[in-house]
C-alpha cells in the first residue's frame, strides 16, 4: 500500500503523518502531480484559507489531476471543503468534486467551531465501518458544506447541519480532524487506507 499525502502549503501535513505511523501505515509526501506516481491511496490535508489553497493547487497542477484520480482519496478540513463546487471565503471556485457551495457560519455561537461535536451517520460507508453512530469527532472550522447533499453520509450540528463525513465515487472527506480525533478517527483513517 502507498499512500501519499499532498503538501500544498495549507496542511496539517505532519498530524497526518504521525496518524499513520501511528497505524503503522507507510506514506510519502508529495508537493507535486508527477509525485503521485503509483499511489494507491491520496490524502488531501487543509488548514487555512480555500482562496490561498485553491491557488496553490492550481499551481502546483494538482487542481487539475485531482479529480479525474481513480484511486481513493480523502480530503480533510479544507480537503473535504475543496471538493466542492465552490466556497464563499473569498468567492472561491473550488475543485467541483462535489455540488454545493462551502458557507460561513452565521451563528451566535463561537467561530470557529473549535472542540468535540457528535456525527450522526446517515448511510453506511466502508469508511466509517466499525465506527458507533453519535460518535464525536474533532472539529475546528467557520466554514461548512450543507448537510442536504445526497453524498452527505455524516451529519453533525453547530447552528446548522453541516456535512461531516462525505462520499462520492473514490472521493471521500470529513470536516473533522481524524487524525486529531483519537482511536476512532484512527479507526477512520485505517478504514480508509484499506479501501480497495
């Protein structure tokens, strides 16, 4: 198995990293298309801003590889938030992975949601396989995807549904932090790297 995780300037690279060795998962990270090579598993990391991700990736040339991988991919936090159309946090046009558009907050409650919150799980996936449901993950974020899309297969609460686990075709995401969410994001993330 080889996972690659892209490093294009706005991950949590390393927290990734130390999840999967952690699993005892070898992966290499990558800042460039050519690097994908044979990777059977992509990780998509993000903390930051979509504009400044979305121009990096254009960059780099991920932008237009990504969607067209046959392979597994998981994108976290603003991984997950790219594959959609597009974001309202500087107007950005995202990877059009997944319809819908990323929406700020409007709420009294403190943004960013920063802390545990319950993910309700709506369908079965092979990601969240073995993962109760109404278990917490870790969250932090002031933007989310509407929970009303029908690749939405984990929903959480923060004035708002707000999709938390997506999956369409290859292409999965989760808003939280698996790899900041203990032994079930582990489960998670181990879940993911044993897709066919």
């Amino acid at each position: 198995m080889k996972v690659a995780i892209i490093d294009y300037g706005a991950g949590n690279v390393r927290s990734v990293g130390n999840a999967l060795e952690t699993l005892g998962v070898s992966y290499s990270v990558i800042t460039k298309p050519g690097d994908l090579g044979n990777a059977d598993k992509v990780i998509v990391p993000g903390v930051g801003a979509a504009g400044s991700a979305m121009a990096q990736l254009r960059e780099s040339g991920f932008a237009a590889v990504l969607p067209g991988l046959t392979v597994p991919v998981l994108g976290i936090c603003l991984g997950l938030q790219l594959f959609a159309d597009s974001s309202e946090e500087n107007e950005t046009k995202c990877l059009s992975i997944l319809p819908g558009r990323v929406r700020k907050f409007r709420t009294e409650l403190k943004v960013p949601q920063m802390g545990w919150n319950a993910v309700a799980f709506l369908k079965d996936s092979p990601l969240t396989a073995g993962i109760p449901d109404g278990s917490f993950f870790y969250f932090v974020h002031s933007y989310y995807l509407d929970a009303n899309s029908r690749y939405v297969i984990g929903k959480a609460s923060y004035d708002a549904e707000l999709a938390a686990v997506v999956q369409k075709d290859n292409f999965y995401g989760t808003q939280f932090h698996p790899e900041k969410s203990g032994i079930l994001g582990l489960k998670l993330l181990s879940n993911f790297c044993e897709l066919c």
